[in-house]
C-alpha cells in the first residue's frame, strides 16, 4: 500500500513540475526594461526636427545595433510597464524604416496601407506597425495607448518627446492623451451646437472609449482642458459627437 501511494504521489507532481518548467520567468521590479533603450531614446530626440522625423538614422550603427537586440528579446518575461515600453519604442524604431523607405508625401490608398503591408521580426516573429499597435493597447489594457501610435500624419496622433522607459511610460502616456485632448487640431467642442468634434483618428478608440469611459464624453472629461471640461459638463446630456478629417472653427477679427 505504501509503494502505491508514493507512486501515486509521485505522479502527481509530475505535471505540476513540468508546469513550473514551462512558466516564464517574470522580472520582480516594474521599473526594469526588457533590453537598454536608452541610445535609441538618444537617437529618437535626435532625429526630430520641429514635429517631423530625419529618418536618416536608420542607417547608423546604433539604430542596426538596437533592432538586432528588439528582434532577439523577450518581452513576455517581462511585467507590463516593461513590455508597454519595449513595444511602444519598437513601434517607434520601425516606424523610423519605413518612413525611409518611403521618402516624400504619401498621396496613394496603396502607399496608405504601410501599417500592414510591411513586416519587421521582433521578439522572434513577424510584426506588421498594425499587429504592435493592437500589442500596446493590450498590454498597456487602455485605448489610451493609442496616443503612441503616431504615423508621421498631421491628422493622427503627434510624435512622442521620448522613448519609453517601463518607469517613464505611464508618465509618456499622459503627455500623449493631453497633447491630443487640449488641442483644438484633435478636440474641439461647440456649446452652441452641443457638438464636440474630434479627429477621424478617434473613430478607432470609439468602442474602447465607451467601454472604460461609459461614454465618449465622460472618457475624454478628464483630459481635456478645464474650460473644455466645464462647457462638456454643464451642456450634458445631448451632445453630438462628431468625427471629421478637419475640424472647423470660425476665425474673427478681435
């Protein structure tokens, strides 16, 4: 009886054991990065010129450095902050390649669909811009995280000051929703017509907004300027949203 019991025992921890084996090895600290991002936040402040990005340093040591060490990481041993952060500046970082692949204007349906054509490895598979935005909002669980996904368009959302750091990117975060939400190019509210408008770039969050928010309007309360707030406050219920490619205002003479 006693051999069949430690039998029995025995078989038991086996899946656990092997479960254990199995497991990823989580960092204990938040604050840790997945691999140094601090020579691409370098390069990132350095290729930004009055709102645009000089591409020219994908072609530089440091940029092939940093991509070979995106492309062989393990972001899912990771905690959240940690993988929001290495997978915003790898967004970033491909970002910068395709932009130098693509010099000028872009002015075709074609040339729009960069965010899913191109494909980049990443953490040992394929990446499209597309794929890695959806892994932000994941990981970060906001749309919010949307502010990050800049694309080099006026329309859209503006380039991040920095890279991320998992002890920066919540701050980075913030930055990113408020440039957005006090900008008249992005959020504008009409208390005449009880109708807020908002950039197109906003239909993408719509169901996320509503979902953490309640609702669009009491999502984007706590980010827009206290002016913006007090007008969306008091005209409540009733306002119409509205989401544009331009957002008209009326320009007087004072």
């Amino acid at each position: 009886m006693m051999c069949i019991m430690v039998v029995v025992f025995l078989v038991a921890l086996v899946p656990h054991a092997a479960g254990q084996r199995a497991a990823p090895i989580t960092g204990v600290d938040p604050m840790v990065d997945v691999i140094d991002h601090g020579r691409f936040d370098s390069l990132w402040r350095a290729s930004k010129r009055f709102g645009k990005i000089d591409t020219r340093g994908v072609q530089s040591e440091c940029y092939r450095t940093y991509r070979a060490a995106l492309a062989g990481a393990q972001p899912q041993r990771y905690l959240p902050e940690s993988q929001t952060a290495f997978w915003v500046n790898a967004y970033l970082a491909c970002l910068m390649e395709v932009m130098d692949r693509r010099v000028g204007y872009r002015s075709t349906r074609w040339d729009s669909l960069f965010r899913y054509r191109d494909t980049f490895q990443i953490a040992g598979e394929a990446w499209t811009l597309a794929s890695m935005g959806e892994r932000i909002v994941q990981i970060a669980g906001t749309v919010r995280a949307r502010a990050f996904l800049a694309t080099g368009s006026s329309a859209e959302a503006p380039f991040p000051a920095h890279a991320c750091y998992a002890a920066t990117v919540r701050r980075e975060l913030r930055e990113q929703v408020r440039k957005l939400c006090r900008s008249e190019q992005y959020v504008l509210f009409d208390p005449a017509g009880k109708t807020l408008q908002l950039a197109r770039m906003f239909e993408s969050w719509a169901e996320g907004m509503k979902h953490e928010g309640g609702s669009v309007v009491d999502f984007l309360l706590p980010w827009v300027s206290e002016a913006t707030a007090a007008q969306l406050a008091l005209a409540e219920p009733g306002i119409h949203v509205e989401y544009s490619d331009r957002i008209e205002r009326w320009r007087r003479r004072r």
